[in-house]
C-alpha cells in the first residue's frame, strides 16, 4: 500500500514530530502507557495544539478496569 512508518518511545518524541505540523503524519498509533507519560496524555496535547491527526490507542493491560482507570 505504500505506507511508510515511524517509531518513537516516549510522549516527548512523539510530540516534537506531530508539533512540527508538516503534515507528514497521517495517523497516530500509541500504547496508553508511554514512558514519560500516557496515550491520553497524548490526546489531551493533540486537541490542544489543534493537531487533528487520527488516534488509535492500544494497550497489552490485562483487564478493562486498569484501562478505566488510566483514562481518567
């Protein structure tokens, strides 16, 4: 399909490339549990720096109830 990838290990990575705003990033695929941070953490910086980039949170947790609680 011709898609090309990036792999980045922190929120701080991973804002530095979306705050560049080129356009270059189609979609965004994060884990909710990041080293310096959290994939909401991610979210709530996206909205607000207007970066409209579509997200895909995932997690390996093993119960919902953790991923509940992350989200709050």
């Amino acid at each position: 399909q011709g898609f090309r990838t990036m792999a980045v290990g922190t929120l701080a990575e991973a804002q530095a490339i979306l705050g560049k705003g080129d356009g270059r990033i189609r979609a965004v695929v994060s884990d909710l549990r990041l080293k310096d941070g959290s994939g909401i953490d991610l979210l709530a910086w996206m909205k607000e720096k207007g970066v409209e980039t579509p997200v895909v949170i995932m997690t390996a947790l093993d119960g919902v109830e953790g991923v509940a609680q992350d989200a709050q």
